[in-house]
C-alpha cells in the first residue's frame, strides 16, 4: 500500500509538472522544438519491463528534449507520431529538380503530369494584403517580446550535467514496470495482485523453502528498489518546482489574510442588514403572512365546500339517471373527473372516487345504447297511421347528445337494425290481416303465409300489395322525420365548433393587442414559501368571483384568493373545467345546451351526418327489397306472367307509383324493384309478344284472302288513330241499333279491302302501343318485338300468296289475281300506319336509342318490295296469257278475230277482279304495265307473220283487231282516258 501511495504522488507531482512548467526557450537553429535522437540506433534498445511513462524535463540542451510521447501526458494529444507517410506524398517531394512521372503516368496517365488544377469557385484568392492588418497589429508586440527577452534572462540554464541527470533519471524509471504505471491500477484486482505479487515467491510446501524464502526476499528487495527511484525522482521533480512551490505556499498566505478581511466586512454587513430587518422589514412581513394566511384560509374553505359538492356526485348522478338526464349526468361526471384530477389531486378520501365514476360512465353508455335501442324499436313499431310525427323529440335530442358526448358514432346502426326487423313485420302484418278477411283461405289447413298468399286472387292480391306500399310509404316518412331530427343535431354540434374556434381566433387577436399591458408580480421568500400577488389582492379577486362562478358543479362557491401557490387551483376549479354551455334549438323546437366538451372533430361529424343520410337510402332499399321478395314469392308459380295486359299494367303503374313516392321522400333512387319490375315486365313482353304471335300465325293459316267485312268497332279504331293518338278506344254501350258492317276500312279518306287478319294485325299494333304507353319502361323491348311480328307478317303472307303456301295450308284450288290484288291492299294497309307507329314510338324513346328506330325503315322497305312483287306477279300472269294467245294469232277475216275476242275477255276479267280492291291510279299504272306487254307480244308476232304498216290488207285487219282491243279496254271503268300508244307495234322504217 506504501507502495502504490508513493506511485500516487508520483503521478501527481509528474502531472502537475507536465502543466505548469516553464516554457521551453526556443533554439536558434531552424530545426524543429522536439528533435530526434543523433543516435538512430537509441531507438532500437532492448526490451525492457516498461516504457517511459513520464516526459523529460528539458535540461538547456535542445537535443536532450523527449522525442517519444509520455503514456500518461500524451495519450489523449495529437503528437508528430499521430501522422502518416503516403506513397504519393513521398514520391511528391517538391525538393526534387524534376518529378518522376514514371509511376503515375503508367498507371493514371499522361495528362496526370501536365493537368492542373483549376482554382476553386468557392476559396477566396489569399495575397500579402490580407496580412497587412495582422501584421500591423503584430509588430508592436512583437517588438515588446523582443525587449522583455532581452530584459529577462532564462532562469534555468541547461548545462551538461543536468542533462546527464535528466538522463540517468529517465533509465531508472524505465526499471519500474508498466503495471505500476497504469491510471487503473488496483492491488483489490486479483489479477493486478498475482502479476505484482505471484504466489510462487510464498509457496513452502514440497521441500522449496529455503529457495522460496530467497525468492521473497530478493522480491522484497526489487520492490523497495522501484520505491527509491520512484522517491528520488519526486525529490527531483520538487526540487525542479521549489521556486513555484514557495511562490505558491506565499500567496496562500496572501489569500488568507484577504478571506479574514472579506470575513469581517461580511459580518458587518450582515449585522447592519439584521438591524434594517427589525426595524422596517419585520413588521411588513408579518403583514403578509397574516394575509398569505388568511388567504390559505379561504383556499381550505372554498376547497372543503368543493368537497362537499363532490361528494354528492354520485347521487346527484343517479337522481339524473332516473329521468333519462343522460347528457347533464355525463356533464357531471366529467367535471367531477376533471376536479378530481386538477383540484382534489392526492385526497385520500376520494381515492377510489375517480374509478368509480368511470364505471359509472361506462354504465351510462351501455343505458344509453339501450334507451336508443328501446327508442328506436318503440318508434318503428308504432300504428302505421297517416300522423308522421317524431315520438319523444326531446327524449331522441338527449339520447343523440349523449351519445356524440360518449363519442358512440356508430349508433345509426341500431337504428338500421331495426329498420329491417320493422320492415319484414309490416310485410307480415299486412299480410295476416288480409288473409284473416278472406273466407276462402283456411289458415288452419294452410299454415305458411307464402302459402295463404299464394291462395289469393289478383284482385285481392292486388290490394294487399297496395295496402304494404301505403305502409311502406309512412314508414319512409316516419324514419326520414326521426333521421332529420338526428342530423340536425349532429349539425349543431358541428356549427357549435365552428363557432368554438371563430371564438378562440378572436381572443388570439385580442390577447396580441392586450400584451403590451405590463403586469408587475413580486415574489418574496420567506420560510422557504413564495409569496404573491399580495399586494394586488384587491384587483384579482374580482376575477376568481368571475371564474368561479362559471363553474356547474358548485354554483355557490365563494371567490378564492389569487395568490401564487392556490391561483392555478382556483383557475381549474372554473376556467379549465370547459363546462360553459349554449343553447341552441333544433328544427323540431326543442331547446338543447351543448356543452364545449365534446370532442368531435369536423370530419368526424360531417361523416357521421352522411351516413345518416345514408341510412335513408338504405330504408328505401330495404323497403324496395323486401317489395321484391314479396313480389317473387307470388310469382313462384308464374302467376305474374298469366296476367292480361290491363291486370300487368294496373301493377306496373302501382309499383311506378311506389318507386316515384320513395324517391321523393328518400331522394335517391334505388334499383332493386325497378329492376325487378322490368324482369317481370320483360317476361310479360315475351309472354304477350307470343301470345300474339302465335294468334297471327293460326289467323294468316286460316286466312282464305277473301275480301272481310268491316265491323263498326275496327272502324272507330282506326277512326281514333286518324285523330293523332294511338289507343285503344274504350267499348260503348250496346246501341238500341247494331251498326252494319262495312265492305271497305275508310282509312283519311281512302277504301281499304282486307281480310280479317289484317284488322286484327291492326288491332295488335295498337295493343302493342297502348302497352308501351302504360309500361314506359319496355319501349325498347316492344319496339324490337312489334318489328319482329310485322315482318313475321310480311314473310308469312309472302309464303301463303306469292308463294301458293294456302292451296295446301288453307285448300285453296288457286291463287287467283283477287287474291294477289286483296293481299297488296293489305300490305299497302300495313304501310300506311307504319309511319305513325314509328313516330309514337320515336316520342318515347331516349335521344340514344333513335337507332332503334332503323328497324321501321327495313320493314317499310321489305313491305314496298313484296308490293311490288305482287304487282309483278299480277303482271306475269297477263304476259303468259298473252304469249299463249298471240302465238297462234293469224291475220285473216273475220274481224275482231277469236285471238283478240279472248284476250279482251281475259282483260275485262282481270280488271273486274282488281278494280274493287285496289285504287283507280293503281289500276291504271298495273294496265299500263300489261298493255306494254301486250304491245311487246303483239309485236314480236306481227314481225314474225311478215305483217307491216303499209297500208295493205292485212294492215288493215290488224288495224281493225287493235282498234277493238283499244275500244273494249278504254271501255273499262277507270281506263276510259289511258293512253295506249299503240303505235309502237309496228316496226320502224329505217
């Protein structure tokens, strides 16, 4: 332990020298201040037990100054031995005449030699004139250091045999090993211990003693060895430092005597002070310790009273609870919270208060989620009567501020729960109270209800799904009435905020223009207590009455003092509560006072009121869905698609109705039964569409194309279309006298000869278009199936007529030129109203679907063309007629000859066929057309008989037969003024 102690003082002595020694004068030589050893080969000694651990003094002799760094000094400072020798820098020496560009150029190039360096942007240009100032300054001072050197002399001088002392010095010490020099050495380490001390210099056992004992004691030895040197180098080093020491032992001295004058000047002061104090300080003192007291006083009392009120929170909370105040018991609670946390912090009494209320709370929220469950079901369930009224407003208001308070934003959902549960009830209901009045049903043989509603007639049917759309109808209005309510508060909530923060941004401003206003506070110490504000007790206690008196909780608290210990109590007892309160009014006129506690942020409210408006839209759809099922469950058994157009229509416009009711009152429109209504409606298209159809195709296999009667009620139909409107006219009264029949249909003026398929055709059309004007929505559909049955028409009539399809299909013996003649009149029929159609149709279709309307432009044409054929055909019975007739034809008396005769028989027979089925100029223009085949036939004849006009005999005969031909064909009714042109059977002279 001595010997560690003396390496102690070691340490410090060497540490105390490194720092406080005399500077080293600098040599006059331009070598550096530290100097390597002349000897290279001193660096090189052999290994020892432990480096130098102290630095050299410097002894006068430049060369004789440390060159290695010290362990203890030197190892947390850069020395010359911290730096590093790189090739390039090697390799670089500018003391060189010419660099060696061997090296780099084989590896970096040529350029590497002869690129320089381009000047930075960024460092300045450094010239002598930069120092100019520096050096100004410098050379005075530098001229004084160069006086005072001259003036005083170095203390010590470095001679020769300090040096070799320094030096005999330095190699003892390095005798001492490291260990020893460690700044963590410590003989309490058993490893430090065992490396000083080795248990083998004290082992006796196995016959060694003698040999152990020498070893200890030569160890004993060692060791006192390392203590002389270690005490001869401190005598040296103190002996270095015994001027400083002495200097230092002098002042010491100095600086006591000083410290005995402050002492005493600071007892008088202190005992002047003292009389100061007991003459104008103490009573003053005694003053605001009185008040500092009394205001405690108060403190204590107001907070007892605070107490007091406290302590009445929870029966003041159940009493609220009792009569569903679940908005003014959450206000309490909250406060109470808040004065527990900032006023009555610590009080045992109240320990478990705080835990309590939050149950308490938690109580309130599952009470208020039940209230609104019970609310909602009690609200739903009421008599679907025509009183649209919102139950319980008031009751609704508390329930939804208490639950934005709790911040339960999800309680809508409850309410949609409910919605759907109500909705199948009064689906059920209805559904009851209609089969308990029907007398056919049996409810104890028919036990399912879809089963009892399926017993039901159309007519019944149709009423009970009147009576759920009336229900459905109030049940909308009932829940967009209560949501209304539930939104409007939500959005007095949100203007409450925005109001809020309008607020706050007007004190902000008016805070920055009151901060120039100074308010002086003096804070005195006194018994380890501040006190303050004392002397403006007056002005602040105003401002506590203020305060204190916003508070709910204690209304009758009296005002508090406003010193610096109690003032921020007093400030939470009111300010921080964040009780204050407005009132404000919702649509339904009841009076709410919204509290600023409610932290709901604006989007949180905002979407909150959209999914409210949401759950509108989802009641719409929820009664539309539960329509579709209840719709679906009667057509299990297609009895929608047996309806007839007048009982489909009554339910289109009633479902209509509905959807259109529901979109007013909800605001959106909701697909679900609209779309069922067009399946069902696409089903009662194809439905009607084959119905029809297959009526076309059995009355054009019965047809014989013989000329029909007209009753008088197909007349009125067409009648009713002339006058611009396509509709079914209603049935009138049985007359006292039944009209007859007509032979033609008066169509804007003209004679229609038809068969009865084609009236019926007609009245078809227009059941087609009344339907559309019931069921807008299958327009589109009608449309695609009226353009397939009006070709289905054109197609089959061509195959029965033009086709001779009716001699096996109806067992017609022929098809004569009445019937070709009467099946073109029916086409021509057809064409004429297919304009009007397409215009009625045109009119209810959307811009998007004109395209549609190309199919009427086909059918037009498909009809012009079988027209024409017919015509055609008309036309090709004459011309064989008359290749038969003028082939054996012969120019000889008498005259008219029998060939003419015929063939003017075979004209008069096919005019009388035809004149009373088609129009006069239709007539002319088919006898134009067979008269220039005749002329054609008449033609080729004569050229083949030799006959010319010449004026000869036969001339003459042929004359003679033309002219009667001529004379029996202008005698025909309506062919009187036709120009026949019969020139042109004769060749031209060429």
């Amino acid at each position: 332990m001595t010997l560690k102690l003396s390496f102690i003082k070691w340490r410090f002595y060497a540490m105390a020298s490194s720092h406080s020694s005399s500077p080293v004068p600098q040599s006059n030589s331009s070598d550096a201040f530290f100097k390597k050893e002349m000897d290279a080969m001193k660096r090189f000694r052999p290994v020892q037990s432990l480096p130098d651990v102290c630095p050299k003094e410097p002894t006068g002799d430049p060369n004789s100054l440390c060159d290695s760094p010290s362990l203890v000094v030197d190892q947390h400072r850069w020395t010359i031995y911290h730096s590093k020798v790189n090739l390039p820098a090697a390799l670089n020496d500018p003391r060189l005449a010419k660099r060696e560009s061997d090296f780099f150029t084989k590896t970096w190039g040529v350029d590497f030699v002869d690129t320089e360096v381009t000047p930075s942007f960024y460092l300045p240009q450094i010239t002598k004139e930069h120092f100019a100032l520096y050096q100004q300054e410098i050379t005075p001072r530098e001229k004084v250091h160069e006086r005072c050197k001259n003036i005083c002399s170095p203390k010590d001088t470095f001679d020769g045999t300090l040096l070799h002392t320094h030096d005999k010095s330095r190699t003892d010490l390095e005798q001492v090993p490291k260990i020893f020099m460690k700044p963590d050495f410590a003989l309490e380490d058993s490893l430090t211990f065992n490396a000083v001390l080795p248990w083998s210099h004290f082992s006796t056992a196995g016959g060694k003693g003698n040999r152990d004992a020498a070893s200890s004691k030569l160890l004993q030895e060692k060791l006192s060895h390392y203590l002389d040197i270690v005490e001869v180098n401190i005598a040296h080093q103190i002996s270095l430092r015994s001027e400083a020491f002495f200097h230092a032992m002098t002042s010491q001295h100095e600086l006591q005597d000083y410290l005995r004058k402050t002492s005493q000047a600071v007892k008088l002061l202190r005992e002047k002070i003292s009389k100061i104090d007991k003459v104008m300080c103490e009573g003053s003192l005694r003053v605001l310790r009185l008040s500092l007291t009394r205001n405690n006083c108060i403190k204590a009392y107001n907070k007892l009273k605070l107490m007091a009120t406290v302590h009445q929170t929870q029966p003041t909370v159940q009493l609220l609870l009792s009569t569903s105040e679940f908005v003014g018991a959450l206000d309490l609670i909250a406060t109470t919270q808040e004065v527990l946390q900032q006023e009555l912090q610590g009080i045992h009494s109240f320990r478990h208060l705080g835990s309590q209320l939050c149950e308490l709370e938690k109580l309130i929220d599952k009470m208020m989620i039940a209230e609104f469950s019970t609310y909602a079901r009690n609200d739903l369930n009421r008599p679907l009567e025509d009183d649209c009224q919102i139950l319980e407003e008031e009751r609704l208001v508390s329930l939804v501020f208490g639950l934005l308070k709790q911040r339960k934003l999800n309680f809508y959902e409850i309410y949609g729960d409910e919605m759907i549960i109500t909705a199948k009830n009064i689906i059920k209901q209805c559904v009851v109270n209609t089969v308990s009045q029907i007398e056919e049903i049996d409810t104890e043989v028919v036990v399912k209800l879809a089963d009892q509603m399926r017993m039901m007639n159309f007519p019944q049917w149709f009423d009970l799904l009147k009576n759920i759309f009336s229900k459905f109808t109030i049940f909308l209005k009932r829940i967009k009435a209560t949501l209304n309510t539930i939104r409007s508060v939500v959005f007095l909530v949100l203007d409450k905020n925005q109001k809020t923060r309008d607020l706050e941004d007007t004190l902000q401003k008016n805070s920055a223009k009151d901060s120039t206003v100074d308010i002086e506070v003096a804070y005195l110490t006194h018994e380890g207590m501040f006190i303050s504000d004392a002397f403006s007790e007056g002005d602040l206690l105003p401002v506590a009455a203020d305060t204190t008196s916003q508070r709910n909780t204690s209304p009758n608290s009296e005002p508090c003092s406003s010193d610096s210990v109690s003032e921020p109590e007093c400030t939470t007892d009111s300010s921080s509560s964040k009780e204050q309160t407005s009132s404000s009014v919702t649509p339904g006129g009841v009076e709410m006072m919204i509290s600023d506690d409610m932290k709901l942020t604006d989007l949180e409210l905002v979407r909150l009121a959209n999914n409210i408006q949401e759950l509108l839209y989802n009641a719409s759809d929820i009664c539309h869905d539960r329509s579709v099922k209840f719709l679906m469950a009667r057509a299990k058994d297609g009895f929608l698609e047996k309806l007839n157009s007048n009982e489909f229509v009554a339910l289109s416009r009633l479902m209509e109705g509905f959807i259109v009711d529901t979109e007013q009152i909800c605001g959106r429109k909701s697909m679900s039964l609209r779309g069922a209504l067009q399946s069902q409606a696409n089903r009662f298209v194809n439905r009607f569409h084959e119905e029809r159809k297959t009526k076309l195709s059995l009355l054009l296999d019965n047809e014989r194309w013989k000329q029909a009667e007209v009753p008088a009620e197909f007349q009125d139909l067409v009648d009713s279309v002339s006058d611009g409107r396509i509709s079914l006219p209603e049935k009138k009264p049985a007359a006292t006298e039944e009209r007859k029949p007509a032979e033609f249909l008066i169509v804007e003026g003209q004679k229609y000869a038809t068969v009865g398929t084609v009236l019926l055709l007609i009245r078809i059309i227009l059941e087609y278009c009344q339907c559309v004007d019931n069921i807008p929505s299958i327009t589109t559909d009608m449309l695609t199936r009226l353009s397939d049955l009006l070709k289905y028409f054109n197609s089959r009539s061509c195959q029965l007529v033009l086709g001779a399809g009716a001699l096996q299909v109806v067992g017609l013996k022929t098809i004569t030129t009445k019937n070709l003649a009467l099946s073109s009149r029916c086409l021509q029929l057809i064409v004429h109203y297919i304009p009007i159609i397409r215009a009625h149709f045109e009119a209810r279709l959307q811009p998007k679907q004109f395209s549609m309307l190309r199919h009427f432009d086909h059918i037009t044409k498909d009809y012009h063309d079988h027209i024409a054929e017919i015509s055609a055909k008309l036309v090709a019975i004459m011309d064989s007629l008359f290749d038969k007739l003028l082939s054996k034809y012969e120019v000889k008396a008498p005259v008219p000859s029998t060939c003419f005769r015929n063939i003017c028989k075979q004209m008069a027979k096919m005019h009388e066929a035809i004149y009373d089925l088609l129009p006069e100029e239709q007539t002319q223009m088919l006898f134009l057309r067979i008269n220039a085949s005749y002329k054609l036939h008449l033609k080729r004849q004569l050229a083949h008989l030799n006959v010319v006009n010449d004026g000869g005999p036969l001339n003459g005969l042929v004359t003679s037969d033309v002219a009667f031909y001529t004379g029996n064909l202008q005698a025909l009714k309506g062919l009187n003024n036709l120009d026949l042109n019969m020139a042109e059977i004769w060749e031209q002279k060429r």
